[in-house]
C-alpha cells in the first residue's frame, strides 16, 4: 500500500467515526418522544382543534340585523356548500344578544376546529364564542349588522390557510394531547 492510500482510508475511517458520533448524540438527545401533553392541567377543557370539512358541520343560522329572511338566505348558502343545516330552522337569535362586526360564532369545545373553518366563510372577520360547558355538535352563526356576503370558496380556502390551524382556548387542551 502507498502512503496515499494509508492516507485516504484514515480519512475515510475519521469521517466515518465522526458520523457514528454525530449520529449516536443526535439520537440520545432527541426530545421528540416525549409526550406533547404532559404540560395540560388536569382540569382542562378537551377540545377538538381538527379542522372539519365542510359535510360533517352542523349548523344553527341566526339573524342579528334588520335585514328580515337574511338567516334563511344564508342557510342556503351554507346547505349549498355542503354544510348540515336546515334552512327553515334559520331565524333570529333566540339568545337576543347585541352583535357587532360581520358575525358570532357559538360553539363548545367539538367544534374548536369546525368553527375555525367556519370562521374563513367570514374571511376570519367573525367573533367567536367558546362555550366550555356546551355538550352539542353544533355551532350557532349569528348574522350581525357588518355582514355582506360569504366568501366565495377561493376566498375561504385563502382565509383558512392565511390563519393556519385552530388556536386553542383559553383553559383547554386539544383532544389529541394527553
């Protein structure tokens, strides 16, 4: 053998043991396999933080204008996108609230995710009110005086993917944390 090659394969082996080191600390020091949840309160809510299509969402259509059969007109809308909702049931706000702005949207903690993506058909204008005690699959969309029109879908798919994932609530934790 030539000093050459004694040469080339120290460096060879010397790369080599300096890859085996590299790759033996990065895999004792990984922090990847703890558990996400391990910081959440016991006490805390369980939201759903999943972002839902749009065939899996029930809705409730209400009216908080002065524009007479806008929650019906907009029911439609939301049945004609696939949305679960009846528009006969769409009427005015049965809980009376004042609404300011384009929207509220009411909703309990399994539909965090759904109401995010409902929340793009205002273009992320739509206020947003979590219930931590409400039990029901549904989300209340209360027309306020602000409101024009729904996005078209181009429009919501640029709100939603402008926002990013559902934030979570204050004193909850997402379902898939444990």
């Amino acid at each position: 053998m030539t000093i050459a090659r004694i040469r080339a394969l120290v460096i060879v082996g010397a790369l080599f043991l300096a890859a085996l080191v590299l790759v033996t600390v990065s895999i004792v020091k990984d922090k990847q396999t703890q558990a996400k949840g391990a910081s959440c309160p016991k006490d805390a809510v369980r939201v759903d933080t999943r972002l839902a299509d749009s065939e899996t969402i029930q809705l409730n259509v209400y009216n908080a204008t002065d524009r007479p059969g806008l929650a019906k007109e907009i029911a439609q809308e939301f049945k004609q996108r696939k949305f679960k909702v009846d528009p006969e049931k769409a009427s005015n706000d049965p809980l009376a609230k004042p609404v300011e702005g384009v929207a509220v949207l009411r909703y309990g903690p399994k539909m965090v995710g759904a109401a995010w993506v409902v929340r793009s058909y205002f273009l992320n204008e739509a206020v947003r009110e979590f219930d931590p005690s409400r039990q029901d699959e549904t989300i209340d969309v209360v027309l306020g005086p602000s409101f024009k029109k729904l996005a078209t879908e181009t429009e919501q798919r640029l709100a939603l993917a402008s926002v990013g994932r559902a934030p979570l609530p204050k004193g909850t934790c997402d379902i898939r944390e444990t």
